[in-house]
C-alpha cells in the first residue's frame, strides 16, 4: 500500500471515529435532557397543587412528607441537583485530567457544561420547593446567576472563530466567505437590491468601536433575534397566500427551493457579517466573562457546602439513605 492511500485510509478512520463520537456524545447529551424534563415535568405534575399552597399551609397536605425540602422525594432531588451542579467541574479538570480528555470534544464538553448548568437549579428549585430563604436561597440564586452567565458564556464562545491558525487569518477567513455569498446573492433575480439591503443589514465597525461591550453583547442578541423576522419577510415578499398560511407567515420553510436557497444564503451572510464586526468587542466581553462567571461558581460551591453541613449537622437529613 502506498503512502498516500495509507495516510488517506487513516485519515478516513479517524473521521469516522470522531463523527462516531460525536453523534454519540449529540444523543447522550439529548437523551440525559429529555429524561430530566420528564422527571421534571412529572413531580411538577404530581406537586402542582402542593407548591402553590402558601408556607403555612403545606404542613397539612399529604404531600409535604415527600416535597418538603427534607422529604423523600425533596431531598432526593437536592442531591441530585447539587452533585449535578459539582459535576460541572468536570469541564475544567479535563483540561487537567488526561482521562477526562480523551473523552469527547471540546464542544461537546461545553454543550454537557451548559446543560447541566441550567437543569441544576432547577431541579434545586424543586428541592427546595419554591421557598427560597436563609443560607440555601442566596445559594440558590447565586446558582441561578451561575447558570444564566454559563449560557451567555456559551453564546459568546459560539461567536469566536475557532481556527488552528491565528484569529486575524479565521478574520480574513470569515470575511473571504461574507464575499462569496455577497456574490452569489448579487446573481439572484427575485428580490430587488434594496429589499435584501435591509435584509443584510449589520452596524457598521465603526459604530461597534464606539460603544461599550454590554451595548455590544446587547446588539448582536437583538440582532440574532430579528434575524428569523427578516427570513420570515423574504419568504411573505416571494409567496403567495396559500404558501403564506401553510409557512406560518413566514416562519416555516416554504415549499419554493429557490426562496429558500436565497434565505439560507442571507442567514448566512448576516451570521458571518455580525462575526466579523464584533469580533473585538466579543473578545472583550469574553475575557470580562471569564472574570465573572468563576467567582459565582466558588461562591455558590462555599455556601453549597455550608448548607449541606448545616443540614447533616442539625440532623435535618440523612442524605436519603434510609
């Protein structure tokens, strides 16, 4: 066997590998998010009627032996709800840990970060049945604060290039992309100049030097919101009624490949166009991200860790063991 097809066998091998891991990390991911939401939505089920009583009054339910915060199912969902949160951690001691390291992508790791992030309060919220006091309530919203910054964080990690070489060529790289679907969509004959002007509209660099980087983060949330809106526009300009109350107005795809050829390409266009005039402020935003987001999480591991004492110590649970 030559070089090459040896090289070009193992490079295929090692493709298939990696996209196996990833389709099993992607379902992995989704079915531990679906089996919490059903957990979720069943105890919220079964305890609506306790969780709205007022505080002085669920004494007196038949179920306040297993929703109290120390009840069987309570105290069950606190430990799971705090080890989920300690799990965490486990994204960054991969980067420690090579046997953690071997285990799935950088982005699947930040994707089961963000999860468990956001399950853990919430099921944490159910612990504590929606009564948030003392020691254990500013541990409760300092993790709400934890879980909310993580997601943020994600959002501004998704809008970094990532790239072996340095950002200024994934700079030159994304721009080089911008020009090539600005051509392909010069070529199109359906909508006029001026309607796909306003759909391509982004702030120009110049406005984005200018303002500080929470204005920034703020523009391009608003800016990814209004970017189905403007999809939804192109479609209702091109379609008729029918195709426009089969696609929701818009929102859904319509059955017209060149109309949505088209609208793939302005999505695009915009994503790479937003990218490129707020790397900088990304950068920034990302950096004072980082200065945040890990003193709430030490913060909420000190006060989990009192609560957790506290509670052992007074005899107020048992861990659920017996």
């Amino acid at each position: 066997m030559s070089m090459s097809l040896l090289q070009s066998t193992m490079s295929a091998e090692s493709s298939a590998r990696t996209s196996e891991t990833t389709t099993l990390g992607y379902r992995i991911r989704v079915g531990g998010a679906a089996a919490a939401i059903l957990l979720l939505a069943l105890i919220a089920f079964y305890g609506a009627n306790y969780y709205v009583l007022p505080l002085d009054q669920r004494p007196y339910s038949e179920k306040h032996e297993l929703l109290k915060p120390g009840g069987a199912i309570g105290l069950k969902l606190g430990i799971i709800g705090t080890a989920l949160f300690f799990v965490i951690f486990l994204y960054v001691l991969r980067k420690v840990i090579p046997f953690l390291g071997r285990w799935g992508t950088a982005r699947q790791w930040m994707d089961f970060h963000i999860l468990a992030g956001v399950f853990a309060p919430i099921i944490i919220a159910f612990h504590a049945s929606f009564k948030f006091q003392g020691i254990a309530g500013v541990a409760f919203w300092i993790m709400v604060a934890v879980a909310l910054s993580g997601v943020m964080g994600r959002y501004l990690y998704a809008q970094i290039p990532r790239s072996l070489n340095a950002a200024e060529l994934s700079l030159s790289e994304m721009q080089f992309k911008e020009r090539e679907l600005a051509e392909a969509l010069a070529g199109q004959c359906l909508y006029s100049t001026e309607l796909l002007n306003r759909s391509l509209r982004v702030p120009t660099k110049e406005h984005v030097r200018g303002i500080g980087g929470l204005r920034a983060l703020w523009e391009m949330l608003v800016l990814d919101m209004e970017l189905p809106l403007r999809a939804a526009a192109l479609r209702r300009s091109a379609c008729g009624m029918g195709e426009m109350v089969l696609s929701l107005g818009g929102i859904l795809p319509t059955g017209d490949d060149e109309v949505e050829h088209i609208v793939r390409l302005v999505r695009g266009k915009v994503w790479l166009s937003k990218r490129v005039v707020f790397l900088d402020q990304t950068h920034k935003v990302f950096h004072l991200w980082h200065v945040i987001h890990r003193p709430f999480s030490d913060a909420f591991v000190t006060l989990a860790i009192i609560h957790i004492a506290v509670v052992l110590g007074l005899g107020f649970g048992s861990l659920g063991l017996h």
